[in-house]
C-alpha cells in the first residue's frame, strides 16, 4: 500500500476517502484525501490514450472503477473514442490544460508517440523520435513543477525494446546495455526525459516488445502480407520476436500502477519469445493457411519501408523482471496468443 496524502479541492474529478481514517481527522479543514492502495480507486492521467494499448488501458481502469483523465493534443478526437455516455469516469484534457490534467491524480501512464509500424523517412523518423521526447518532457516538467501534495507519486513510461538493437544470437534482460541504432538511440532518450522526474516519484519504465491484438500493432499489418504470399515465414524467419498480447500488457501496465515493487526498467515481453518462422507457423495455422511461402523483404519494405526493421529484424528479450515480481500472464505462449486474437 502506497501513502495517503490530502488533496486541495482545485479540481472537479471527484476521488473517494481513504478508509484507513477516521473521517474526523480531515473534516476540520475541508480536504479530500487520495488513497493509491491494492483495494482502493486511482485516479489516472493517460497520455496516448486514443492509441493501440492507451484505449485498452483506460478501458481496464474504468472496468475496475477507477477514474481516467485522458491528456491529449485532440480533445475531439479523444471525446469520439471516450464519449461521455459510455465513459463516465473518463474526462479528456487539452493539451493546454494538462496541468489541470496530472494535479492531483494518483499517477501518469505516458504512452504518446508516433507508431514505428509505418514508412519511415527523415520527417516521420524525427517526429518518432519528437513525439516522444516532447510529450515526456512536458510532462515530466508538469509534475516536478507541483506541490508534493498534489504530485503524482507513480510515472509509468512506456519505451521499448528496441533499446537493446537485433541480434539473432544474444540474449537480452533489463541489465543489458543499449544497442547503436536509430531505434536504441530514440529510446535511451525517451528513457532519459522520463527519468528526469521528480525523485520522490517512483517510475517504471516499460520497455515494451511487438504488441499483438486485433485492433492495431504490428500484427494488423503483418497479416495482408502474410495471407498473400501462402502464408511463409516474414523474411528469413530466424529473427526473434519478443512479442506480448494486449492484454497482459495492459496488465503489467496496470499492476504497476499501484504496486510499489513495480519500478525501474520492466520489460514488457512475453516469458517466451520465438523465432519468427515459428510464430509464422502458429500464424498459418490459425487463419488456416499453409506456411511455405516465404514473405520476401521487399514486401514488407514496400509496406513499411525503412520501418520494416521491426519486423525483419528482431531480438530474444527476457521479462526477467516482471518474473521475478511474481507477474502472472494470460498469454504465456505465442500460439494461444494467436488463437485468442485470431479465433
């Protein structure tokens, strides 16, 4: 359990009193008190909450009761995908109110950032890395520039995977230095900006693999390819894949929101990654299709263009962390991941 602390009335998102007081202690002067506990209600400021993980998360958080203040740069587009009839928990804040946004909430989850799975050119490769530093650093400046009684104590901070660059033979965990290429390097920056908050705030940082769901990800893209070349492994087939379902990310972020064993760098994997040829396999399996065609590079490129690397190149990470936390996956193996999406 995580301290209770006393709000000041200068926001309208109501949140609920701590139970662990008696009532008296704080009626005198007026003020709410914030709990973040394993039973009790959070309120949570999301940045990229309209995006592939953001939507299921706030979905997640709502389902439990907890309330969700969604930052964004579009607040229409943001009141379509959350409208108020279905979210009542939910409130959306411009951008030029995020201050509003993170005062006084329990905890930022920042997932904002350009998608990866696109054609990469100069431009896009400058606003992925752009979009991530300047969404993070304006948050990390919000929270350290409020008063503790009104600070966020948790900064979940999605990164990647890509810290670590490709290798088709190493073997990465949380320790592992950072790779050398345009991915890593935009990570140890997103990583950087995030650990510029405030020290009395825990942070974790997620370093999330190939997300796979229905809605969106890599997976969205790879299966028109996939289904028009029979099915065949996606390039050589012998590159890594450190994949996790929506789900259990969705979950790790969630836990760490409230369990304060939860910080530093977790990788956001599933325990069991696999070569790509095999998740091919599975793949081919699933939607019915043989597996024996080959999806040439130049398929995938024409997709994705320099983007691609994502998917042709890869890397063996271990969630050696999350493990040893005691994180329990819905999705353990890529094959009933694929079922469950897929089926």
């Amino acid at each position: 359990m995580e301290i209770c602390r006393p709000i000041l009335p200068s926001f309208s998102i109501a949140t609920p009193l701590c139970s662990s007081k008696p009532s008296w202690l704080f009626e005198a002067k007026r003020i709410r008190v914030r709990c973040l506990a394993g039973d009790g209600k959070m309120v949570v400021s999301v940045t990229g909450a309209t995006g592939f993980i953001g939507k299921r998360l706030v979905q997640r958080l709502i389902e439990d009761d907890h309330s969700v203040r969604v930052l964004t740069r579009s607040k229409s587009k943001a009141e379509q995908i959350f409208p108020a009839r279905e979210f009542p928990g939910v409130v959306v804040v411009d951008e030029s109110k995020w201050i509003d946004g993170i005062e006084g909430s329990n905890a930022v989850v920042n997932l904002a950032g350009l998608p990866i799975s696109t054609r990469w050119s100069p431009e896009i490769k400058k606003e992925i890395l752009d979009s991530r530093i300047r969404v993070t650093s304006k948050v990390v400046d919000i929270i350290n520039g409020l008063r503790p009684d009104v600070r966020p104590t948790v900064l979940a901070s999605a990164t990647a995977v890509g810290y670590y660059g490709t290798s088709e033979t190493k073997v990465f965990n949380e320790q592992s230095p950072s790779g050398n290429d345009y991915l890593a390097e935009v990570c140890r920056q997103w990583e950087g900006t995030a650990l510029r908050v405030n020290k009395d705030v825990r942070v974790a940082l997620i370093r999330i693999g190939v997300v796979l769901g229905k809605e969106g990800g890599a997976l969205a893209k790879m299966i028109p390819i996939f289904m028009m070349f029979a099915g065949g492994p996606l390039g050589s087939g012998k590159q890594w894949f450190s994949w996790i379902h929506i789900d259990d990310i969705v979950n790790l972020i969630y836990e760490s929101l409230s369990n304060p064993s939860y910080k530093g760098v977790i990788n956001g994997t599933a325990p069991n990654p696999v070569r790509l040829g095999e998740m091919c396999d599975h793949l081919g399996n699933v939607l019915g299709r043989p597996s024996w065609l080959p999806v040439p590079d130049f398929a995938l490129k024409a997709v994705l263009g320099e983007g691609a690397i994502v998917v042709l190149e890869g890397q063996k990470v271990l969630p050696e962390r999350a493990t040893e936390l005691g994180f329990s996956y819905k999705y353990p193996f890529v094959k009933d991941a694929l079922k469950a999406i897929l089926s």
